[in-house]
C-alpha cells in the first residue's frame, strides 16, 4: 500500500511540474510576431508597393496623409509578458524529510509554497511614408524592450 501511495504521488507530482517557459509558450500571445525589426529590415523595400506591404505587415493601426496626399502607415505595437511561477510541494515531504504532521490515517503531510514573477514590456513602431504611386518611399522603426 505504501509503495502504490508512492508511486501515485511521485506520478502527481512530475506531471504537474510545469516550468514558467511551459506556462508562458501556453498562454503567449504571438500577434506581435508579425510585425517585428527583422521583418521590416528583410522584406520592406524602396518602391515597393502598398498592396506587398500589407502582404507582408498586416493592416496598419493609423494611416495619414501630409501636405500632398501622400499616406504615411504607421504600425504601433506595444506588448507586456508577465510570467508567474509557482511551486508546492505536498506529500513527498515524508520521503524527502522537513516538517511532518501525522493525520489520523498515519501519513506524512508536508507542504512548501515558492513563487517568482517576470514582467517586461516591448514597443515597436514601424512608419511607412508612400509616394503618389503607393510606392513606398521612406520607411523608420524604433524598438524598445524594458
């Protein structure tokens, strides 16, 4: 009985040991990733036309116009990760030793609690300015990551 008690545990506890890398591919949210330096830097060229950049980019979040009716696109994006992380530990507190409380069926039980959080925040703003054609004519990007 107190083999199986063990071996159900120890199977409890190395299935539920998932690490913040695992939490946080789980739950990311990648829309950003379309639009990215390297992207821009790649695939955004000179004379290209308007109909290849949203090809390549997406749909803009502004478009505007300057003195001559010429558009400008802008793609701002802005993301925050947060990655939390937590651990407990339970039964094996028997096996492994510390504080133990024996209950009325006679097994060990003793708990830990450990957390950590991670948070970071990225911008990138892309300008695409077009000529009368829709052909691009200038582009700039900035990055940020903090």
């Amino acid at each position: 009985m107190k083999n199986l008690l063990l071996i159900v545990s120890a199977a409890v506890l190395a299935s539920a040991c998932t690490g913040a890398p695992q939490h946080r591919a789980a739950v990311q949210d990648d829309s950003m990733e379309r639009v990215t330096v390297g992207t821009v830097q790649k695939e955004i060229r000179l004379g290209m036309s308007a109909a290849d950049v949203a090809a390549v980019l997406g749909s803009p979040n502004i478009v505007s116009t300057d003195t001559d009716r010429n558009e400008a696109w802008i793609y701002d994006k802005f993301a925050t990760d947060v990655v939390y992380s937590r651990s407990r530990g339970g039964v094996l507190g028997l096996i492994i030793g510390g504080g133990t409380d024996i209950s009325a069926t006679g097994i060990g039980a003793s708990s830990y609690e450990a957390g950590a959080e991670s948070s970071s925040q990225r911008t990138l703003t892309v300008v695409i300015k077009f000529d009368a054609d829709q052909r691009v004519r200038d582009f700039a990007y900035h990055t940020a990551r903090f």
